[in-house]
C-alpha cells in the first residue's frame, strides 16, 4: 500500500513539472508586446517671439554725382582735387573748344543782321502805312508786300535770337560748377586733356559726393518691414569702430519689395558734421523684432521641415495629427508659427518625420 502512494506522488511531482516546463516554454518563445511611444509634449502659446537680429547694411553718400563733359574740348584748368572741399555753385574746372567759341559769334552776328533787316522792314512798313492814308498813293498789293516782309524778318530774328542763347548755353557748358556742396572723391583729368561727349564708357572728369549727411542703406526681410514706422531709432556698429555704438532714425523705405530676395530697402539718416565716416563703409544694424501678436510659439525642436513642407505634430485626440506651418521670429529656444493651431494645443516638443500621421501618443 505503501508503495502504490509512493508511486502516484512521483507521477503527480513529474506531471506538474512537466507542465511548469511547457508553459516557461511558451512564455519565452511569445514575442514581447511594443508598448505605445512615449514623447514629450509642449503647449502652443499665442505670444509674440522677441528677437534681435543683425542684419548687413552699407554707407552711402546723401548725394553724389559723376561729372562728364557736355561737348567736345580741351581741360584748360582744374581748380579742385581729391579730397577738396566744395561749395553749391564753385567753379571746378573750365574747358577750352574754339570752335564752339566761333560759332557763337557767328550767331551772334547773325542775330545782329536779322535785327538790322527786322528794323528796315519795319520802317519801310509804317511809311507806306502812312502814305496809304492818301488815296491813290500807295497801292494795296505793295502795302501788303511790306506787311508779310515785315512779319518775315521778325521771325527771322528770333529764330536768329534763339540760336544765339543756344550758341550761348553750349559755351557755358565750358564751365564745371559744384551742384551742391560736398568733397571732391575722384579726379581723371588734368589741364591739356582731350575731353569727349560721345566717348563711350570712359571715366568721369570728377565724382563729387555730399559726406556730411550720408545714408545708411539695409535691405529688411519683408516679414520685418511691415512692423517697420518712419522715425524709428535703429542701433548699428560699423566696422571701421569696433564696440562703438551708433544709432540713426529709418528716413525713408522703398515701398517695394525685391522679388528676387523678398526684402525691401530702408535708409536711415546718419549726420556726419565731424566727416569721421566714408560713403561704403560696411556697417550691421541691430533690428528688435517684437513679433507677431497673432502667432503662436512653440519649441524650435516642435517644427518638421522638409524638402516639400514645414509642419508641427499636433496631438488631437491622443493621436499625431501633422500640420503645415509659417514660420516667424525665433529666440534661443522658440519660434513662431501661424496655421490651423489653436492657441493651448498640444505639440510634440521633439518631432521628426519618422513620426507618422495618425500614431497614437501617450
């Protein structure tokens, strides 16, 4: 009897082994249940992104003209050199064309002989006009001869007279006067030199620039220039005065936007009395962005951009929903963005384009 318990016990012991064998079997050859991602979250927020950029921007003068010769001449004197001071209205340089001198006075002589017709015709006219009063003494046919003769060298004078002032006008342009004040940057002739009018692509006689007022010229992105107002004080640094600081107020803007780089021209107004600056001098002006009002900011990591798109994962209903975005300012750590988000959205913080549309989030 003893024996027979003994037996069942070891048929039960190796049954229940047998099944514990089996079932840790099973446990290890079933493949491991993908438990859902876990990503982090970050809301989207409707605040403006502050951020001062830096942009590149060049001095040039407020006016600036190259000088070329109206006629044909020779330099007969140059009174002004690199680096001179001028007045609106100084003499610069004279030229010398005799030519152009004798036909002036040919004009001027033809003028002469027209007024001397004019004036014989005229008085030939009123005679036979008071010797008409007689009937019979002057016939009609010859006091009309006298009247169109008499009209005719009037226009002949005056015509005569016109080219003259033009004769005159020419011979001015022998003299080179300063349009306006300013310092003279370029000189390519000197006294003796051959000057054309017709020369093609040859060098001014003179450049002449205005350096006490000068122009800070700053192409701004067009997504800036809209928040840009006249009057507004921008700070830059030239390179010429590393650490120094330097502020000027925006003057003027194009009012048209380069369609080649989509930024529009904007100078300001930058007065230079003591002349420590030159027109050309490269200069980065520092503009403060106050942003959009109406974006939303989000974590630079949150934005996805890609050859064909830029988007945002907005999670909706505990799932990955991808949305187009616009991208505006940026800061060290956010950006903004417009699109079809709703201000206290959530946004993966770390997104990337492995994440695909419709993938559950927790």
């Amino acid at each position: 009897m003893k024996k027979q318990i003994i037996f069942l016990l070891s048929l039960t012991a190796i049954f229940i082994y047998g099944c514990s064998d089996n079932k840790a079997a099973e446990n290890k050859n079933a493949a491991p249940v993908a438990a859902a991602p876990h990503y982090a979250l970050a809301t989207a927020e409707q605040q403006p992104v502050r951020q001062v950029m830096k942009l590149p921007a060049q001095l040039a003068a407020y006016q600036e003209v190259s000088i070329f010769p109206k006629v044909n001449g020779y330099v007969k004197s140059v009174m002004v050199d690199i680096g001179s001071h001028v007045r609106a209205g100084q003499l610069l340089m004279t030229l010398e064309a005799p030519e152009l001198q004798q036909a002036t006075a040919a004009a001027k002589e033809k003028y002469a002989r027209a007024q001397s017709d004019y004036a014989i015709s005229r008085d030939s006219y009123e005679r036979l006009r008071q010797a008409a009063r007689t009937p019979g003494a002057i016939s009609p046919m010859d006091l009309a001869t006298a009247r169109s003769k008499t009209e005719a060298d009037s226009a002949l004078c005056n015509s005569e007279k016109a080219n003259w002032q033009v004769q005159q006008t020419v011979m001015g342009y022998l003299t080179v006067i300063a349009p306006f004040r300013g310092i003279i940057t370029q000189r390519n002739v000197h006294p003796g030199a051959l000057v054309s009018a017709e020369a093609k692509d040859s060098k001014p006689m003179l450049e002449l620039k205005q350096i006490d007022h000068l122009r800070l010229q700053v192409d701004i992105p067009e997504s800036i220039a809209a928040t840009l107002r006249s009057n507004d004080s921008l700070s830059f640094y030239l390179s010429a005065f590393p650490g120094r600081r330097m502020t000027g107020r925006i003057a003027r803007t194009a009012m048209n936007i380069n369609m080649q780089y989509r930024t529009e021209r904007v100078e300001l107004d930058v007065y230079n009395k003591d002349e420590i600056l030159s027109p050309g001098m490269y200069a980065d002006v520092l503009f403060d962005s106050k942003g959009n009002p109406h974006a939303l900011a989000v974590p630079k990591s949150a934005v996805v951009t890609s050859t064909e798109r830029k988007y945002v994962i907005v999670v909706r209903d505990g799932k990955a929903v991808r949305e187009d975005v616009s991208t505006g300012n940026e800061s060290n750590d956010k950006i903004e963005i417009l699109g079809n988000i709703k201000p206290g959205e959530s946004v993966i913080a770390n997104a990337n384009d492995e994440i695909k549309e419709g993938t559950v989030i927790k």
